[in-house]
C-alpha cells in the first residue's frame, strides 16, 4: 500500500460513525409505525425493523431502516416536529384535546399510566384520511368521532381485545376516514361517537 493509499483510507468519510440515542430509536421505530400503518410494510417486517432499530448503535444502522420510506420535512418551527403531526404525551397529567381545533393529517398518542381524550366534535380536518396511532400502558386513550366519520382500525394494531370501537353509525362519504394504528398494553383505547342532543 502507498502513502498516498493510506492517506486516502484515513481520510475517507464516515469510517468513524456518531452513535445514536434512545429518542433516536425511538423516532426511527415511531417512523416505521406509520409507515406500516399506511400499508408501506407488513406486520412481519414492522417487527423485524423494530428489532432492529431498537438494537442499533449508530445513526448508519437506523438511516438503513427508514431509507426506503418517503421523508418528511418539518414545515415549521414547533419543537422541531412536522406540522402534521400532533404529538400527544402526557407527562404529569390527563391530556385532553377538545374544543375548536385543527386536525393534522396524523396524530400520535402514547401514554403509560395517565389518560388521554381527542375530541373530533368541534374540530376542522382538510384531510380526508386521518391516521392515529395510539399506544398505551394502564391508561386508557378515548377518541370521540363525530356523526358521519368512517372509524378503521388498521391491520397492524395489536392486542386488539383492548380496543373498543362504539362509532359504528351510518358514514358520510365526504367525511373524513380515522385509520386507528392501536397498540394497548393493560389500558385500553375507546372510540365512541357523542350522544345525540335530544
């Protein structure tokens, strides 16, 4: 070997690659969630990429995982997250999201012990697909849908004993279409539709 070839070996990019994190394991293995939620992969290799991911030790290792799955790009500056996105996590209390709100094409639900609501009723949605992914421990997370919304739970839920969907009246074709990627531990996750104003 010349010293013109070992110069060039030491000075090749990425010989040496930056280890990752837990968040970044977990934001890859959130990434393949929603990707198997919209059908991009299978539950066989959800669970074979979600091994993975968790084992891996560099961001190489995790970049391999998701480089065939589209990328989204934050579009604005809130915490770093995508502006589709509503990431809901209680920390130190009950979440509930209610009242006059936007829907983002895609929403995220996790919690261990506490509760968390999302309340449709009185929110704006554009999207005619909406994707929740809801994961939970003890606690329980509730979805109220309004009247003529389509309810689906998606094919790569698990343990779905522990998810009770009650929104079974009449859809409205021009409404939108809540796909539930739910993943209950012990809690349970509840979709129902408001009462009817007598």
């Amino acid at each position: 070997m010349t010293d013109g070839e070992q110069r060039s070996e030491l000075t090749t990019p990425g010989i040496v690659e930056l280890r990752a994190g837990d968040a970044d394991r977990e934001s890859v293995a959130e990434k393949l969630r929603v990707a198997a939620g919209e059908g991009r992969i299978d539950f066989a290799e959800l669970e074979e990429r979600l091994d993975r991911a968790y084992a891996a030790k560099t961001y190489g290792e995790l970049d391999a995982l998701v480089a065939d799955l589209p990328q989204e790009r934050p579009s604005d500056s809130r915490s770093g997250t995508d502006a589709e996105t509503l990431v809901l996590k209680p920390r130190l209390g009950n979440i509930e999201q209610s009242g006059r709100w936007t829907v983002p094409r895609r929403v995220v639900a996790e919690c261990k012990m506490l509760h968390i609501v999302i309340d449709f009723t009185e929110a704006t949605c554009a999207y005619r697909d909406v994707t929740v992914e809801a994961s939970c421990g003890t606690g329980n997370i509730q979805l109220i849908v309004p009247q003529g919304w389509a309810v689906r739970i998606d094919g790569t839920s698990t343990n779905t004993a522990h998810i009770s969907n009650k929104a079974t009246a009449p859809t409205d074709p021009s409404s939108p279409t809540l796909t539930i990627v739910g993943h209950p531990r012990a809690g349970r996750i509840k979709i129902k539709q408001p009462r009817r104003r007598r």
